[in-house]
C-alpha cells in the first residue's frame, strides 16, 4: 500500500551512518539485520563514527533481536575481529560485553555462533583482559547451579584458555574447574569437557598430564553414558604420543582391548570410532603388543572389514526394517574406516607378510558391495603400492577390479594417481627389464580403455578430462606400438566427436606427448598428417579452433625446428579462414607461434608470418577481429627474436628446445639402429642395454664451464666408422627416452611452458627484425644452420614442409560452419623476397 511504501522509504540523502541508525531505530527487522550485516563494511569506511553512533543502537537492538539477526550480528562480530579493523583493546571495550551477554541464548544455534566468535577473540586478548572478564566469571559459570547451556560453554572456553596461561595458573585456577566438570551429573557436560582434555593437555605439560588429565580420561572411559565413553577413547588415542611406553603398556592397552571387546558385544556406538582410529592405535602401541596381543588386533580389524558381509554378522528376524538399514549403514561405514587404515595396517604386519596376513582383506574391500567402501580403497591404492614396493606385483588383479568398477567415483578416486601406480606397476616386482613392460598384467589396456569409454559415456566429463590427462604417463609405461594401436586413434576421435570443450582439449594434449614419445617415423608422420587434414583443413570450423589448440601444445611439448617443419605453415594458413572465431584465435596464437622462429635460419618464414598479419589488417572485415590484429600487431612489435646462436637473455629457454630437439634426433636414429639391430640379429635392441650404456658413457652437464652452453651434437665425421660410433655414442646417452622424459613428472615440460616467453616481432621495411646476435666462436653450438632443414625430421612427401624459401598461401573457403563442405587448402610454392 501506499503508506507501506512510504514507511519503508529512506531519504537518499543520508549518509551511510546515518541511513544506518535511522533503519535501526525505526526501520523494519529485516532492515535492521541488513544494516547488522553491512556493520564490517562500515567499520572499515568510518570506524570512528561506527562505533559512537552505531554500535549503541545495535546493542539496543540485540536485547529483543530474533534468531536471524543475531546469527548476523555474531557473524559481522567476527569478520571484524578478523579484518582487525579496530585495536585489539578498542574491540575489546566495544564488543565483548555484547558477546558475553548472548553466549546464553536459548537457541542453540545462536549460542553456538557467539561462542565461535568469542573463542576467535580469546586467541588475540591480552591475559589480564581475559583473566578478568572472562576466567574469573567462568567460575560461577561452571557451578552446578548454572544451567546446562553454560556449562557447556565453560567447558569449550576453558580448553581454549588453557594454552593462555602459565603452568601454574592453570593448575591453581583452570585445573579444579576442569575436574569439576569432568564428575558433572548431566552425561552431557562430562562428554563435553572430556573431548576439551586434549587441548588441555597440551597446554599444562607430560607431567600434570600423567596426574590429572590420564586418571580422569580412565574414570570418563568407565562411564555409563556411552557418549561419554566415546569421548574418553578418541581422546585417549590421540594423546598416545603424550604417555611414556609403561603408561602406553600398564593403562592405556587394557583399556583399548576393553574397548574391543565391548565394541561387539554391549556397546556397538562405539564400533564406527574404534575402525576409524585403530590405524593410530596400531601405530601408537606398536612396539608393546606381545605376539598374542599382536595377532588378536590383526584379527579384529580383519572381522571389522567383512562386518555385515558375513551370515553370522546379519540381522536379527525381529529387527524392524529401520533398525536394519541403520545397521547396515554403521557397518558400512566401519568398513569404509577400515579401508582408511588399510595402508596403516600393511606397516603394523610389515609389507613382507602382506600376502599371507593381509592380502584376502584387500581383496574383499576392493570387491566390497558398497560404493563407500571400494571408493576409499581406490583413494588408498598408490600408499599401498608404496608400501609394498617390490610386491606390488600382488595387487595387480585389484589394480584391473577397480579400473573396471561400475562406479565412476571409484573411477575418479583411482586415476588420482594413475601415473604413479602405472610406474611402481612398471618397475616393481621381480621383473623390472623394461622390454617387458606390464607384461605381466596383459589386462591392463583393455581395462584403461574400458575406463575411458565409460567415463566418455556418463555426463561425469571432469573424470573423463581428467583420466585423459593421466594417460600422458603411459608412453613411460606400455610400448610406443601399443599406445599407437589402442590409445591413439582414440584421441582423435575424442578430439573430433566429443561436444565437451576440456576433454577436446585434454584429448589433444594427451595425443601430442604419445606423438612426442612415438618411436616410429611412419606413424609419427601419419599422425601430423590427420592432424593436418582432418583438423587443420576440416570441414568444421570446431575442428579448426580444435587444430590451434593441439598447436599450442605442439610449441610447449615439442621443439621450435619441429613446429616450424610441420605446423607452421598449416597454422598460418588459417589467417583466410571463412569463420571470424578462427581467424581471432589465431591472432592469439601468433606470439607463440612467432616465439619458434630462429633467425637467420627462418628468415623465410618470418616474412611468411609478416605478409600474412599485414594481410590481416588490410582485409579484415570483422571489427572484433580487426581490434585483436591490432593488438596483436603491437605485441609481435615488442618480441625480441631468437637467434640461432645462444644469447644469453634466451639462454635456458634455447638449452631446453635444444634438448627437445637432440632427443627428437635421437629417436630417428634409434629407431634406424633398431632395425638394423633386427636385420642383422633378428630380434629388439634391449633397452637395459642401452641404459646400461648410457650410464657407463654419459658425460654431466654440470662439469662444464658455465659461459658454454651445452651443444647439439656435432656433425657426423666423413669417415663411416666414426660415423656409426658418433651416432651410437649419442644414442646411448641418451638412450632412456620414456624413463628420462617421464621421470620427472614431465618437469622439463611444465618447466617450459612455465618459463616460455614469446620472441619479439619488430617488422621493417625488409620485413626482417632486427636483432643483435651473439656470435660464438665455435659453430658447433648452431642448432639449426641457415640453409638446411633440421635433421631430425626428414622431410615426408605427404605433410606440408617449411622448406627455406617457399610459402603457402591457401586457397579461400567456401564455407566455415560445422555441416559445411569439406574444407582443402592447397600449400602453392611462392619465392620469397631476401
């Protein structure tokens, strides 16, 4: 109505402080608490003012305040002690009385917020403000008198006081509080204070400990409030480090194998806490267990991870069906806590005895019936792989079980560390010769390719992106022929089929490292081609955006020399794309891709890149696009080139694209001694050979002087012979190409795509930027000459070629729409100017 609207109508005139106490004097409840929310922001803007004009009224406000707004205001209390917008003694005098006058409210809810509040505050307050405002109250607050709500909350504050004073005022003050509430007659307040000895505990020291706080816990441990019995066990357990070996022996066990036996029989609220915590408890008494004591643990926790699997542990005919679900829930998670502590468990029986004390155990969690249950052993599998090391030949069955789980959660729980459980795989056990790769676990490709199709067939694409990327491990693991045979031509599809824009992306990185890692010419040049073809000159312009990504990856994953080969011009050529979108992320990419170029030897190309922006800008039509070729077009004028000798600005970048480019090299000439290895012997050159080699030859880098870079190797000699020991020398040091590379978790990848800066675009009227080069005296260090297209990539008849002095402009398309006509670019041979 209009007089409704007119109440709640507030002039705008007025200023934040006084629109504030205008709607908290007269304003509705909802006002008022937007105004309590807002009271942060406007301690920070005028603190001054805030606390002179508005805190009175919201201390009015509070007395007859429902739960909203105290839930807001206990809120805005905190975020300012935290912002610290005001002096500790200024909040102080403004805010704790208000604080300490609610933490008794009858909601709950309420109490529990101003409580929060409150123990922030104690971390921050001097020790003469909290002695006198809040220990000294604390002790009529504690009496029994006092209702149950505030012992509670004395409770909860004198564990966080403890840590506040001395050794001696805690025992003369904190102490006999304690002990008080700790033989209260409500079940609640013992149970309350028993979970605050801990903190306790660490605040007064191993001696008060051993007297005071160990005989209560064992009286709390005997309490018939199960609630309090509770407390008393988990607060035992996690004080284990705090007792001596005969406290651990003469008190502490009786007291766990009490537990255990009750947890079955007379006290299963219990059971859920005792598998959580038994790995610490293992671990915790381990050492004092006699023979006996140890294998009736071991048995326990074996009972536990089978409870409510077995005929005898079912329910009763006389339970009703609510009784029986909440049961076999509790059993549920009690397996679930037992597969937590697996990993625990394998130390307490030490990894030796797996197999004969443990391995059925594992067996059973990883074919558990309940989601829960196989989930956590998923997420446990790599610590336990580790503790087994060498046997973790054992668990290469449960390995296949969980890759082939029917939920996606186990699924995603696993390949957390998929890379590292295929590595331990690899090379553990009693066969480590790396020709012999997993051969003893013949299914583990179909189940990784199985997992794949799974994950690409749910709406869960966040699995599926990362299980994808996890694959990039597995040229470290199974052979270059069979991630080419069973994982490559998936990606592909992946990439071309999938609507989902990480997973394409994910997909193309992941076929980029197989690519990188082939140990094939024939199939390395047979991928680039579809690469090419299919994604470059697609008929979708999806497919092309597609194609420019997988370019990008190629510049991080690969060489400078093999992205000028094969891509550059490709890339370029999208510059007379049909479709706006593309040509705008080419433009994006043009830094990067100028960032390959190395001059003089690219010189050619550079003029290439030149024409192809100066085309951009003189024929764009798109106004979105035109803007980013500007943009663009100051960027590339502010890159510094690269150069084919070694500058020092460049210089760990060039270290590394040169290593990129040796081991490129080298895996065309393992590959050529490979067959001429099966030629002559009819049979594989071994890769232990090779590694045995590598390290008996292998020179270190760091011996050499630190103003000469690392070289290429040189040239082979005229003479064979010393040709064929130079080309053998060289793939022998470097020979562990899947072991080196992946080693280190793709660190020199990451290192480059972390380090990576563009080279700079300075175009002059030759078309040519200029310059300086650092010459060095030795032409060894050259990686690429000026008139020869690297060696590591011998130009293949099927794939466009950046060949010195010849360009490719392409043909217009016709189309640029994802049902469009096939797209095809024709590379025409063009003279370049000098």
């Amino acid at each position: 109505t209009p007089e409704e609207i007119e109440k709640l109508t507030v002039d705008e005139d007025l200023s934040d402080i006084e629109r504030a106490v205008y709607l908290l004097s007269a304003g509705q409840d909802i006002q008022g608490t937007s105004v309590i929310a807002n009271l942060p922001f406007l301690m920070r803007q005028n603190p001054a003012e805030t606390l002179r004009r508005v805190l009175p009224k919201v201390r009015e406000v509070l007395h007859v305040a429902g739960v909203e707004m105290q839930l807001a205001a206990a809120v805005s209390f905190l975020t300012i002690l935290q912002e610290e917008s005001v002096s500790v003694h200024a909040y102080a005098h403004s805010f704790l009385q208000v604080i300490l006058l609610h933490l008794e409210h009858r909601d709950t809810g309420v109490s529990n917020a101003w409580l929060e509040t409150l123990l922030s505050m104690i971390e921050v307050l001097p020790k003469e403000t909290l002695r006198h405002e809040i220990l000294n109250p604390l002790v009529s607050k504690a009496q029994l008198s006092q209702t149950v709500q505030s012992r509670l909350v004395s409770c909860k504050i004198l564990g966080k006081l403890t840590n506040k004073f001395d050794a001696h005022t805690i025992k003369r003050e904190i102490l006999p509080l304690v002990k008080s509430l700790c033989q209260d007659v409500e079940y609640e307040v013992r149970s309350c204070m028993c979970r605050q000895l801990e903190n306790i505990a660490q605040g007064i020291g191993t001696e008060l400990t051993k007297s005071v706080v160990l005989p209560e816990l064992i009286e709390l441990s005997r309490d018939e409030g199960s609630s309090v019995r509770l407390a008393a066990f988990e607060t035992l357990v996690n004080l284990l480090d705090v007792f001596d070996t005969d406290d651990r022996s003469q008190t502490i066990l009786p007291l766990v194998k009490s537990f255990c036996e009750k947890s079955f029989k007379a006290d299963e609220s219990i059971l859920i806490s005792l598998s959580f915590h038994l790995g610490k408890l293992c671990h915790g008494l381990y050492g004092i267990f006699t023979p006996d004591q140890h294998l009736r643990f071991l048995e326990f926790y074996k009972k536990l991870c089978t409870l409510g699997l077995q005929q005898e542990n079912g329910h009763n005919e006389n339970q009703i069906p609510s009784q029986v679900l909440e049961q076999e829930k509790k059993y549920v998670t009690v397996r679930k806590n037992c597969a937590y502590n697996f990993p625990a468990m394998i130390v307490f029986v030490d990894p030796k005895n797996f197999h004969m004390e443990l391995y059925s155990t594992f067996f059973c969690l990883c074919h558990d019936p309940e989601v829960p249950v196989r989930y956590t052993i998923a997420i446990c599998f790599y610590e336990v792989s580790k503790l087994l090391n060498s046997g973790v030949y054992l668990i290469h069955k449960e390995l296949i079980t969980l890759l082939q789980d029917e939920s996606l959660e186990v699924l995603d729980a696993l390949i957390d560390h998929l890379p590292e459980i295929l590595e331990l795989m690899s090379t553990g056990g009693e066969s480590s010769v790396q020709e012999n790769k997993l051969s003893s676990l013949p299914d583990l490709i179909p189940a990784l390719t199985a997992a794949e199709q799974r994950a690409a067939a749910s709406l869960k694409w966040r699995t599926h992106e990362k299980l994808l990327q996890k694959y990039a491990c597995l040229p470290h693991v199974i052979s270059s022929d069979q991630i080419y045979y069973r994982f490559l031509q998936r990606m592909f599809t992946i990439m071309m089929t999938n609507n989902v824009l990480p997973v394409q992306k994910a997909a193309s990185r992941t076929l980029c490292i197989f690519l990188r890692y082939n140990r094939k010419q024939e199939q390395r040049q047979e991928v680039i081609q579809k690469l090419i073809e299919q994604l470059g000159q697609g008929k979708s312009y999806w497919n092309r955006l597609r194609f420019l990504d997988t370019c990008e990856f190629i510049i991080e994953i690969f060489s400078k020399s093999f992205f000028c080969k094969y891509f550059f011009l490709p890339a370029i050529e999208l510059t007379h794309d049909p479709v706006a979108n593309v040509r705008m992320k080419l433009c994006y990419l043009l830094p990067k891709v100028k960032s390959t170029l190395k001059i003089p030897a690219d010189k050619h190309l550079l003029q290439q890149l030149e024409m192809c922006v100066r085309k951009l800008l003189c024929q764009e039509k798109d106004k979105d696009v035109l803007a980013i070729v500007k943009r663009t077009v100051l960027e590339l004028d502010r890159m510094e080139m690269s150069m084919d000798a070694f500058q020092k600005k460049f210089y760990e970048k060039d270290l590394l694209d040169q290593e990129k480019e040796r081991e490129e090299l080298l895996l065309l000439e393992m590959e050529q001694l490979e067959k001429e290895k099966q030629q002559s012997d009819g049979r594989p050159v071994s890769d232990k050979i090779f590694e045995k080699k590598r390290r008996d030859t292998k020179t270190p880098t760091q011996n050499l002087p630190k103003s000469i870079p690392v070289s290429a190797p040189a040239p082979a000699s005229s003479n064979p012979s010393t040709s064929k020991e130079i080309k053998k020398s060289k793939l022998i040091r470097s020979q562990s190409f899947n072991n080196h590379a992946f080693q280190a978790k793709y660190g020199n990848l990451d290192k480059c795509a972390s380090k990576s800066s563009p080279a700079g675009y300075t175009p002059s009227a030759s078309g040519l930027a200029k310059t300086p080069v650092l010459s060095l005296a030795d032409d060894s260090f050259r990686t690429r000459s000026a008139g020869s297209v690297p060696t590591s990539f011998p130009p293949a008849a099927a794939l466009p070629s950046a060949s010195r002095g010849t360009g490719s402009p392409a043909d217009p398309k016709s189309s640029g729409s994802k049902d469009a006509q096939p797209r095809k670019a024709s590379l025409k041979s063009r003279k370049s100017n000098p």
